[in-house]
C-alpha cells in the first residue's frame, strides 16, 4: 500500500509539474559576470561574427548588392575550308572506285551539320561514305553470319543490322541476305589513326552572346564597343586577347586539356562555359565582361559507343542516296551570370542577421558557465531565480518562498 501510495503521489507531482507550465512566464535576468576567462572569450566570439558578417556576408558576398540572373541567347557562325587530296595508299580501307569521294574540297556546308542548333554548334572532323546506294537485295555486312540458309530466319532484323532478312544465305561473303539500302555500309575507318577533316582544326568560330538582366534592364554583347569588323577578322581568343569572340577549334580542344587530332578520329563532347560577373555599382561595359571556360563532357576512355557520331543521308530521287557516317566534336555552349547592384532592402537584412549572431557569444558563454565551469552551481544560483506570485499554481508553491506578499498571507490565515 505505501508503494502504491508513492507512485500515485509521484504520478499526481508530474501532472501538477505539467500543468504548471501553463502558468508560468520567464523574463530575462541580466547577470553581470566580472571574469577575464569569461569575458575575453564573449569578446573573442563577438568579433569572430562581426569579422564574419563585415568580411564574409558584406565585402566578400556583397550582402549590400541585389541580384539578378542573367537571359542570354547564343548564336555561332564557323567559317573555313578543307582540302583533302590522300593517296591510294592512305585510304586503303577504301573501295578504289569510292576514294575520289575523299579527294575533294570541304566548306562551312559540307562539316557543319545540322547548320543551326539552339547553344550549340557541330563540326564533322571523321566520316565513312557510302555512295549510290539503293533499295535492293543484298549481303549482310558485319553480322549475321551463315553457312546455310535456315541460319536466316526470314522477316528477323538485329540491332546491328541493315536490314530486314530474306531468309537466303549468300555462299560468297558467308552472310545472310537483306533486304536494305545496298551495298550496305562498311563500318570501318577510312584512314589509319587519322581523321579524314583532321584540318578543321584550323577552322574557326565566331561565337555571338547576347545577355540581358531583366531587373535592372541592362543588356549587352560579349562583342564589345571597341571592336569592328576588321578587328573580328583578325583576332583570335588567347591569353593576350581575352575577348575576342573569335576561336579557334583547336584552341578550344585544347585549353580543354584534349589532343585535337585523337579526338577528331572518333569525335566527342565540348562544353564551352561563358561566365558574366557584372557590377552595375560601375560603368556597366567595362565591369561587364565574359569568361570562357573549356572541358571535354564525353569520356575518352569510354569502351563502347565512343566519341560522337550520327548517320545522314543525301537523295537524288526516291531510291537512290549517298550515307554519311559523321563523327566530330559538338560544341554546347552554357551562358551563367549575374548582375549586382546596391540596394538597402539586402544591406538591412544581412546586417540585422548579423546583430542576432552575436547572441551566439551570449550562448556559448552561457553554457560554458552554468554546465563546465568548476564553479558551476554558484554561477546558476545566480543566474536563476524562482518567484512565486499569490495566485501561483498549488503544487508550484514552496514554503521557503521569499515572495513576501505569499508569507504574509499564511501568517494572516494561521
């Protein structure tokens, strides 16, 4: 019974304790500590914030400046021309009667396919041609491999195919017959660890970025006010000429960390990263100027489906065109920036955030002292302290209260 008693007394001390809460109210006592451990470590975390929100939030962010992202649009026009003239002896992976098609002069229309792409621009550096080809009947090259015909379900296809099977094996190239664009394409380089456009290297391209920062209604080029057109004949993007919107491809290959002529046999991926940091608390044009940034996207060491490369065709009528397998190097240009301005909405809220950081010293020093502090229970005698009011909760009462109003009123009652 006295157990039973016991917990149902404790059970009824936690109900009061949590019932009390509701009448109870905290304001803060100020508690003066005279300490130089104490006082040299408030100090120290005070200015560790305000070195925090003047150097970091303020100078270094510029927490006083609005922002704005920019809206850019790119547009890319390359020019050049190739002459390839290779020698029988080169081009022995080449059928005799096909290799004048590598012998020929190459212009802007001929490498640059498609010849428009939104942030984007493709230059063809490789490419296996297979010409006059037409629909027919003819043998499977590279796959399907037969000895009889059973082995050439008729009506299957593979996804390395050609064509369609015609259920026929053809003894000669020991090959199922399809049905498909003949002679289908021999996928096989032309050249021997070259590139058949390796020299459109030496190809050039004029990159156009217009920007524009809605909020503040700025806009501009990356061709400055300075330049004319006779300058944008002659310049070329390097260390000496920043910005100049004209580049070379191996210019930008290479200050991608890539070796233009491996990367031109299989083609690839380039980003081209142009980057606005803009200060309209200045003139708007002289701190308003791009960085470029180049890196290959693609893996060079990939295993399979390496580089970049894609299959087109020209027609001359209904049943007749001339395949292209095109390798080479895509360009993606991505545009980032920003534009920054003074404004005193930003400046009050970071400052303001700023000043309630500092309570940080008041908390830090606050543990420190009540919990570690040798001298601990001295300190929180003086940090806290418990007042009972005449109308306090019942089972918050304390007899030892120093409320003298509460005292008065037993002495009365008694």
């Amino acid at each position: 019974p006295n157990s039973e008693m016991a917990v149902v007394g404790r059970c009824v001390h936690w109900v009061q304790q949590g019932v009390g809460v509701f009448f109870e109210y905290d304001t803060p006592k100020i508690v003066h500590i005279r300490s130089k451990k104490i006082g040299i470590l408030s100090r120290s975390v005070q200015a560790c914030v305000i070195a925090y929100v003047v150097g970091y939030v303020m100078v270094y962010n510029k927490g006083y400046q609005e922002v704005d992202k920019v809206v850019s649009a790119v547009t890319a026009k390359i020019k050049g021309n190739i002459l390839t003239n290779f020698t029988n002896e080169e081009l022995l992976n080449v059928r005799p009667e096909w290799r004048d098609l590598y012998r020929r002069v190459w212009d802007v229309t001929d490498f640059v396919v498609p010849p428009i792409e939104n942030n984007a621009f493709f230059v063809m550096t490789n490419v296996v041609i297979t010409p006059n080809q037409t629909r027919a009947e003819c043998p499977e090259v590279g796959v399907w491999n037969c000895t009889q015909d059973r082995e050439c379900p008729e009506g299957d296809t593979n996804i390395k195919g050609h064509g369609v099977l015609t259920g026929s094996c053809n003894k000669t190239t020991s090959t199922c017959q399809v049905f498909a664009w003949c002679p289908v394409e021999k996928d096989s380089q032309p050249l021997q660890d070259k590139a058949v456009l390796e020299d459109s290297k030496h190809l050039t391209v004029l990159i156009k970025n217009q920007i524009y920062f809605p909020k503040f209604d700025k806009q501009r080029s990356n061709i400055l006010e300075s330049q004319n057109e006779t300058y944008l004949t002659k310049c070329r993007n390097n260390d000496k000429d920043p910005f100049c919107p004209v580049f070379s491809l191996s210019y930008i290959v290479e200050r991608a960390g890539q070796n233009f002529s491996e990367m031109a046999i299989y083609g690839g991926v380039i980003s081209v990263d142009i980057t606005w940091t803009c200060d309209l608390d200045h003139e708007f044009l002289s701190h308003c100027q791009p960085l470029y940034q180049f890196s290959r996207l693609d893996s060079p060491q990939a295993k399979i489906a390496k580089g970049w490369n894609f299959r087109r065709a020209d027609y001359f009528n209904e049943n007749k065109r001339t395949l292209y397998k095109s390798y080479g190097i895509n360009f993606v240009v991505n545009v980032h920036g920003e534009a920054r301005k003074f404004s005193l909405i930003p400046t009050l809220l970071n400052l303001g955030a700023g000043l309630a950081l500092l309570s940080i010293a008041t908390i830090i020093c606050d543990v420190l002292v009540l919990y570690c502090h040798k001298n601990r229970e001295y300190y929180q005698e003086k940090k806290y302290l418990q007042v009972d009011g005449e109308d306090a909760f019942r089972g918050f009462r304390n007899s030892g209260s120093g409320n003298p109003a509460y005292v008065e009123e037993n002495v009365d009652d008694q």
